[in-house]
C-alpha cells in the first residue's frame, strides 16, 4: 500500500452538484496493486469521509474479485487495484471551453478481425450451451501520443460532451475517460443506476437521423441486450437496498451523442442510512453492462477469451462527498496514458443473435470519440 500526494481528478459530482469538479492538492493518496490491501484502503476511504474529506479516484476491473471470490479476472501485479486521493475542500467547478488544437493519431487494434470473429463464435457456443445469456467482449487498442493528457481530456470533452467524463492524474499515469455511463450514485441513502445497453450510429442526413430513436428503442435484440442488464441492476441494487424500495425510471431511453445513439434503463433503490461503502461496492461492483448475464459465469468467459488486463477500463472513477453523496461511472471511452504510450478499451455486448461483422463494426464506432 502507497502513499502519495501531488495529483489531480476531475469528475462529474453528485447529482446535487450538476457539474464536474476539480480536485487538487490533496492531504493523503492511498493506492495498492495488491487485493488483500484493497480492504484496508476502503476502510481508509471511509474514515476519511465520517473525518469531513472528499475522495476522488479510480477502482479498476481488477479489484472485482476482492468483492466476489467467484469472480474471475486477469491477473495485474503491476497496476493500481484501486487509487483514491483524500482532500480537505470541496472541488472548484471546471471549465471546457477554449480547447486547444489537437492533431488525433491513428489507433492500432491489438486483435484482428479474424481473431476477433473466433472469440465471438466460441461466447455464441457458451450461449447456446446455456452458460450465458450475454457478455461483454473487449479488446485493446493503442497509439503513440505527446499530446499533454490533460489538453487531450478538455478537447475530448468539447469534442464529445459526455455526463460523466472524467480525468485522474496520479503523478505516474493520466486516465481519460469520455464516459457516457453512470454505474452508480447516491444522494440522501437513495442508489441511482443508469445502465447503458444498445448502439446506433448516427446519420449525417438529419431526416434520416431523427429516425433512428424510435428505431435502436423498438429494436428487439437491442431492448432484450438493456432487459437483461436491467434486471441483473435490479438485482445488485436488491442486495443492498430496502425491499420494496427498488424501482425502473427510464425505461428505454435513447440519449443522442455526436456519434452515437446508445439506449439507456435507470433503477433506483434505498438503502439503509449510513451503509458502509465496502457495503455498497460488494453487492454492485462490477457494473453489470460491462459484464454480462449470469455475471460470475460472463466474468469466467471474458477472462478466458480477453487477451489482456482491463485496468481503469469497465472499472469506475468518481467521487464521494462527506454527507454520503456520491457520483461513479462506468469507465468506458477511457484511455490510460503512460509515458508516451495511450491504451483504449473496446467492447460490445453479445448475444446468441449477434453477428461477428456488426459487432465488430460496433466496436470500431466506439472508438470514433477518439478524434
């Protein structure tokens, strides 16, 4: 377990808030790379909110199994598990205006159509086997960049206005997350989840674009993908929540992007006053949009079929307010900056009707936030 200062996080706050803020200087960083550690910093976590501080940070894909021993992920002895900073004053609000001029290098996949089309036909099988219903493939992709990582996220952020974008300088690293997602808030004891599933491109002939809402929210395949994770929200939420409390609030709602049309659910639930956030991560974590149905079984088959460590990708960054509030997404559209080097996650939900091509193709438009 680490300690460090001298980083800073921007993210989107609790609802009450309706901005993003910006965290700076903070009094203590705590991170680790090892699970058994990962209870301790969330004990830490805790003691500093009941203490007055702020927390801002990151839980990678990773650290699921510190939650579920059921779970399976990869193996990444050399990446944070978890990275939180503690700050003694509320966040200053940010301002994306007046990006500066960014040139985009071209991304390199780290998998090839072929090899890609396999892994799908092996996840159909475990489907028609009765293993699944669904899961989440990703795979990686990769450039060479100088781009200054925090000029990258505010370009990005004009570029494509996102609600729960996000930005983690750890002295060692930057993450960049674009996410439209929210995996998870709180406000007053009351959970918030706004699980994404179903995506469209959009069109540049606007008679045609308009259409195509009522298309992607009618579209079978596309409202059977957002059932299945709804129901598996609800669950989660059921864990922890007060029976009775849980409800569906929107139900198939299509939000507009500059490139994308993606389909959303939200589920709401209450929880008991003053829930320990260890709690709260146990009965949740990971999302289930961004793993699959059943999720021990989708989680077995995305370790055998992935051919790297997720990391901050499929994981969440946010924040958490001393008076309970919290907002967290869900770390798609995110890129992890080393040195010179950038790491992109790409996935799509499979189903037993998917095909190999528009999956792909699916995949290849997720990336089109990178420009």
């Amino acid at each position: 377990m680490t300690f460090h200062t001298n980083n800073e996080v921007i993210c989107r706050l609790p609802e009450s808030q309706k901005c993003w803020g910006h965290f700076t200087s903070p009094v203590e960083t705590v991170s680790t790379a090892n699970s058994r550690e990962l209870p301790q910093i969330l004990g830490w976590l805790q003691r500093s909110l009941d203490n007055g501080f702020y927390v801002a940070g990151f839980i990678s894909y990773e650290a699921s199994t510190v939650f579920d021993s059921a779970y399976s992920v990869k193996s990444c002895p050399d990446f944070p598990l978890i990275w939180f900073s503690a700050f003694s004053s509320p966040p200053t609000t940010v301002d994306f205006t007046n990006p500066s001029e960014i040139s985009f290098p071209a991304l390199k996949m780290n998998t090839s159509f072929a090899q890609y089309e396999k892994s799908i036909k092996k996840i159909k099988k475990y489907i028609y086997d009765g293993d699944i219903y669904q899961t989440n493939f990703s795979f990686r992709a990769h450039t060479l960049t100088e781009i200054p990582g925090k000029n990258l996220f505010i370009n990005l952020m004009n570029n494509h206005p996102v609600p729960y974008g996000a930005f983690v300088d750890t002295g060692k690293f930057q993450i960049i997350s674009v996410s439209p997602e929210l995996f998870l808030e709180s406000k007053d004891s009351t959970l918030y989840s706004l699980p994404m599933k179903g995506t469209a491109p959009r069109n540049n002939n606007p008679e045609i674009d308009k259409k195509i809402p009522d298309k992607l929210s009618s579209d079978s395949k596309n409202r059977a993908e957002n059932l299945m994770i709804l129901d598996m929200v609800r669950n989660d939420l059921g864990k922890i929540c007060i029976p009775g409390t849980i409800s569906v609030d929107p139900l198939f709602r299509v939000d507009k992007y500059n490139t994308v049309y993606q389909m959303v659910s939200g589920v709401t639930g209450k929880c008991p006053a003053n829930t320990p956030i260890y709690d709260i991560l146990a009965a949740t974590f990971p999302a289930a949009s961004i793993t699959g149905a059943p999720k021990i079984r989708a989680m077995e088959i995305i370790n055998e079929l992935e051919s790297s460590a997720r990391k901050t990708y499929t994981g969440s960054i946010g924040c958490f307010y001393p008076n309970g509030d919290f907002c967290l997404n869900v770390a798609i559209r995110t890129l992890l900056m080393t040195e010179n080097s950038c790491e992109i996650g790409i996935g799509s939900a499979i189903v037993a009707d998917s095909d190999s091509q528009k999956e792909w193709e699916e995949c290849l438009l997720k990336k089109d936030f990178f420009k």
